[in-house]
C-alpha cells in the first residue's frame, strides 16, 4: 500500500493509542519479523501529540514524539483546532522523523473533543476541510486523517467530508467503524467503513482508506476488507497483548493462510524485549512501572505461567524481572509451566 510518497512494507498498520504506542512498544512490534515477508508491519503511529504542547516543546510531549532511525517509517498524530498551530506542529514532526503527519479527527475523549480537536471537528466539515487544507499546504511529506463515521447518527459524515478532504489533499483517510456517541461500545460498523471507501474511491481511487475497529485476531482484518472493500487495517487495542498480530495478520492478507504461531516461550522473549527497550530508553523505576502495567494484557498469551501477573506486580528491580522472565522462558521451552507447583506436604 501506498500512502502518498510513503510506499509501505504492508497494509497493516499501528494505531496511535494514548498511554500505550511509545517508542518501546513500536519497537517490539517492529523487531517481530514478517513470516513470509521481511517486515509484516506497514506504519505505526505515535501517541496522539497536541499541536501546542509540540511547539513548546513540553518534556512529556518530546517523550511522546520520541523516534529514531531503527522506528521508520513512523507517523506522527496530531490534535487540535487552530490550522496554523497545527500547520507549525506538522512542520516540526517533518523536521524530526515523521513520513506522515495524521490529523486526528476521531478521538471522543473529552479531554481533546472538548477542546474543539479531535472527533469534534467532524461536526464543522467546512472549516476541518479547510484546516487540513492547512496542513497539507506547510509539508512535503503526506498527510493523513484518520476520522469516526460521524458525532452520533443524526450528524454522519461518511458521504462527505471524507472526499471533501482528499479533494485537498489528504493522502489516506483511516475511519474508525463507530460514532463519537458511541465511543467504544457496541459493534464496529462495517457498512459505515464501506460507505466512506465508496465516497473517497469515486473521485480519489489511489487515496487508500483504512479501516479500524474490533481487530483482535487477523480473521476480522480479512473480515473487514472483503466486507468494506478499504485497502488496508490499523490495529490498536489489539496489538496490546499480541504484538505478533501484525505478523499474523500480515501473512493470513498476503497468503490467505496463518503462520504457524509462535511458542509462549518465543513470546515471553517479545516481552522480555520490550522491558529492554523501555530500559533502554528511560529508567529502571519507569520500565518495571511499565512492564508491570502491560503485563495484564501480555498474561493470558503466556500461558501456562502460575502467578506471573501477581509476581511482577510486586517486582522493584530490572535484573529480577530479567532473571524471572529469564528462567521461566527455559522452563516453558522444556514444555514445563513457567513456574513449577509446589508440591503439598504429605498429610500424616
């Protein structure tokens, strides 16, 4: 897939999920190579940045913006309301590693939508065409929007700002298959993604759209481009524990078949890896945090492992949470549980 300039490994693609697609985490999805291809993910995205804390240059917000030249191609999402905050901020993710800008339009939590950004700018479409217009207009590199199917049901967009923004040159468009109003409840609507690809393909054909929601396993990518005819998927909440999803999901669309899946051991290595990168790149204190925190998605794809959840909970040091993972990866490569029972005392 091609988004742009930016030609891409594969169609499959990172969302920007706020707390969670730092630079330790692109990594890791990174480092697991395709199966039958050399890199089974297309693009990841950032957390979502806003315009202003960008431009000054707020500590929490340069950690957020983070890249580096193993994270490529990376894109970087930005939010807000006025077109030449955001048209300086694009300027400066172009300026620091960034192959696409994505302006999000999409997100319904409060703390952006709120403030005029986010999915509530899809309630204004002639002054958010207008401001994209902005955007496209200060970079060289593409721009992106990823967009929901409109605030509630009275107010959907599907059929109009979506062509209305390739029209000035928005390069891809990503619709997330829900309203505003529904935040993240009830099923992704397949007949709204459809709807959006049919409107962006009838004046646009080469302006890929990418479909998003309720991804957890690559059957429902499969599902979802041969129910809505988009060209590609970005995967969020369901990468969090899997970050092999890509892997899979990159093949089952290449191939029409699923790779062989990896051994619990080969996945407790991918979380080892990803404790290594957020060391690396922070502290000790901020990368068991971290890894203590992630490890309630990862549990349930390491299984069996005893008390894993319990016992890193618990946990204050890198070299104890590297010797525990250490051993129990031995332990599950001899086919043993990760963490043996301890046999009951004989009753007399």
């Amino acid at each position: 897939m091609r988004i742009g300039s930016v030609q891409l490994a594969s169609n499959v693609l990172l969302a920007p999920l706020a707390g969670y697609t730092d630079l330790a985490f692109r990594l890791t999805v990174r480092g697991i190579p395709g199966y039958d291809q050399p890199k089974a993910l297309g693009l990841a995205f950032t957390e979502l940045l806003c315009s202003y804390a960008i431009l000054n240059q707020s500590n929490k917000t340069m950690w957020l913006a983070a890249t580096g030249k193993a994270d490529r191609p990376v894109g970087m999402q930005l939010y807000g309301k006025h077109a030449d905050v955001l048209a300086a901020a694009a300027q400066w993710s172009e300026a620091n590693g960034a192959a696409t800008i994505d302006i999000n339009m999409g997100c319904p939590v409060d703390k952006v939508a709120k403030n005029n950004g986010g999915s509530l700018l899809l309630c204004n479409p002639p002054a958010t065409v207008a401001l994209a217009a902005r955007v496209v207009k200060a970079v060289k590199i593409p721009v992106t929007a990823k967009i929901r199917l409109g605030w509630d049901d009275t107010c959907l967009i599907t059929d109009t700002l979506p062509a209305a923004l390739a029209d000035v040159g928005i390069a891809a468009i990503t619709v997330h298959g829900r309203t505003t109003e529904q935040m993240f409840t009830g099923n992704v609507r397949l007949e709204g993604i459809a709807a959006v690809v049919k409107s962006v393909k009838q004046r646009h054909p080469n302006v890929p759209v990418i479909g998003n929601g309720d991804i957890t396993e690559p059957a429902h990518a499969k599902a979802m481009i041969d129910a809505t005819g988009c060209d590609g998927v970005m995967i969020g909440r369901g990468a969090l524990g899997q970050p092999w999803i890509f892997r899979e999901t990159a093949s089952l669309l290449r191939t029409g078949k699923l790779p062989p899946p990896l051994t619990q051991a080969q996945r407790a290595r991918i979380v080892l890896g990803h404790f290594e990168h957020l060391l690396r790149l922070r502290d000790e204190t901020h990368a068991v945090r971290m890894i203590n925190q992630r490890m309630s998605w990862y549990s349930a794809a390491l299984q069996p492992w005893p008390r894993l959840k319990h016992d890193v909970r618990v946990m204050t040091e890198a070299d104890e949470f590297r010797q525990y993972m250490l051993t129990g990866i031995e332990r599950l490569k001899r086919g043993e549980p990760a963490v043996k029972f301890v046999e009951p005392l004989a009753v007399a």
